[in-house]
C-alpha cells in the first residue's frame, strides 16, 4: 500500500503557482485576485474559506472575503456578485455553499459570470466539461485528477465507482473518470443512496472515489484486493483529542481498508488540501486568460 500523499502534491504544485503567480505580477503590475463570499457561520465552511484564503496569500495571490450574516437577502448577495462580476482585477469568485435555505443555490451559481467561476459549478463550465471543451473543472475532481497523474495512476479500461452523486463531486467526477483523456477512459459507475447491491458493485472496481459524506461508508468487505482508493470525506466530529476540538474522519474505514489497497488517500492529508490546489490553479488560468 502507498499513500496517495495530498500534502506533499499540493505543496509540490504550489510552488509552481507560486512562481506563476510572481511572473504574473511581474508583467501585468497585479497579482491573482479571488474572492469568496461566505454566509452564515457554519464551523466547516468557515475552515474551509479560511484555509482558501491563506493558501492565496501563501501563493501569493490577492484574497477578499465578503461576509455575510445569515439573514442576508438573496438580492443583496446577488448585487454583490454583479458588483464583483465587474471587477477587472478579480479573477475569481466562489461562493461558498451550502447557502442558508431561503436563498436559491442555483440562482446564486448562475449569476456568478462564468469566465470567474473559478469552483467549476456554473452550468457553462459544467456543460464545457461534458464536451472536453476548455473551462474551470470542479476543484475537488480537478484535484483528484492532479493526485492521478502525479502517481501515474493507470486508469483506462479499468472499473471506477464513484460513491456519491453531488454537483461538486460526485457527478463531474464520474464525466471526468470516464472521458477519453488521462487519467480517464474508465468504465465508471455511480452508486448513491438508492442503488440496490451496492457493496457487490464497490467490490468490483479498480478505483474507488467515495464522496458520500458518511464516515467510514467505505468498509473493508467492500474493497477489492490492490484497488486505489480516493477518499473525499471531510466528516467532522468534536473530539477532545485535538487543539481544534474537532477529528476529522474520511468517507474510508482507513485502518481496515488501506492494508488492501495498492494506492489510498488519507484524511486529513489527501484529497482535501488537492481541493484547494484546484482552486489556485483555476484562478491563476482565469487571471492568465487561459481558459476564456
Ligand atoms: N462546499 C463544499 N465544497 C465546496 C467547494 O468546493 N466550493 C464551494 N463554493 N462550496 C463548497
């Protein structure tokens, strides 16, 4: 078994954007510039942006961060998202979800221009990704993919699960997985909560994505011998054990399961921090003009 190591790939990758980065300020008089707007003040998100911010600054990005309290209005973030959609010198703008329920997801996706959508969610970039076109991919599949080709995972022909079916991983991961491209060119199937004989469909695959959501959904009856596990649970429990009061637990019972496979990600240290190198590399294309 080796580890799928999300911390030094993800070091390894922002350096690169570092040096990027540099050159872009150098010739264009500014550096990358995202913006995320967070709403409300759920624990995990709050990590979440705030660990995009610093790895802005650690790359040497610009970073703003639009607070809002959870009694925002949709049109007042709405205007905000025009406002910054007319900003020549933000590159990106992500809007964190999950949104507080009287406000409209999908409504907020689509006002976020999608030449800034630099999470990938916006239905241009999801639909250019159907077609192999060039646009902002997911940042949690774009990152899986990064951790693929830095391990020279082989990937076609070979029998891919995705667990789980959400717009932000699970279903552009199974597009990804199974387009003809590296790594890609897998038979992909994609199980969620109504699917009948789940476990004997995980126990045939070759590389298993879970992103369920569920701690330890993953067991290790279901895992065939040598298969390569990616593991997107970010499942937090308070726990007394850590400074943070918080333990996080992937989506894979990972003592059981990681004997058997010949390539797993841990949490934390795996797919999480490929997330947020997903993110950089989008807004640096986005600030470069690469994409559109
Ligand atoms: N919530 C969980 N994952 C994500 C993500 O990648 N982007 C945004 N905006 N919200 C999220």
């Amino acid at each position: 078994m080796q580890l799928l190591d999300g911390k030094l790939v993800s070091e390894k990758i922002k350096a690169e954007i570092e040096i990027e980065a540099a050159e872009f300020l150098n010739q264009s008089g500014r550096k990358p510039h995202l913006a995320a707007i967070l709403v409300g003040n759920d624990g995990g998100s709050e990590t979440y942006v705030a660990s995009k911010m610093k790895n802005c600054e650690k790359v040497g990005f610009k970073s703003s961060l639009y607070r809002y309290d959870s009694s925002v209005t949709e049109e007042e973030l709405i205007n905000k998202i025009i406002e910054i959609n007319a900003d020549a010198e933000t590159d990106g703008l992500i809007v964190q979800l999950p949104l507080p329920k009287h406000i409209d997801p999908d409504r907020i996706t689509e006002t976020i221009d999608h030449k800034k959508d630099v999470d990938g969610f916006h239905p241009i970039n999801l639909g250019r990704m159907l077609r192999n076109l060039p646009c902002f991919l997911p940042a949690t599949p774009y990152g899986i993919l990064m951790l693929l080709k830095e391990y020279k995972i082989e990937t076609s022909g070979k029998n891919c699960v995705v667990i789980g079916r959400s717009n932000i991983v699970g279903s552009p991961m199974s597009v990804l997985m199974s387009r003809n491209d590296y790594p890609g060119n897998c038979t992909v199937t994609l199980v969620h909560s109504k699917t009948q004989n789940l476990k004997k469909i995980v126990q045939e695959a070759d590389i298993i994505i879970a992103a369920i959501g569920k701690k330890n959904f993953v067991t290790a009856d279901m895992v065939k011998d040598g298969a390569v596990i990616l593991d997107v649970g970010i499942n937090r429990e308070t726990s007394t054990e850590t400074k943070s009061g918080f333990k996080l637990y992937g989506d894979v019972d990972f003592e059981h399961v990681a004997p058997k496979t010949s390539f797993i990600t841990p949490v934390p240290g795996g797919v999480g921090l490929m997330t947020i190198v997903g993110l950089l590399k989008n807004t640096l294309a986005s600030a470069k003009k690469e994409i559109y």
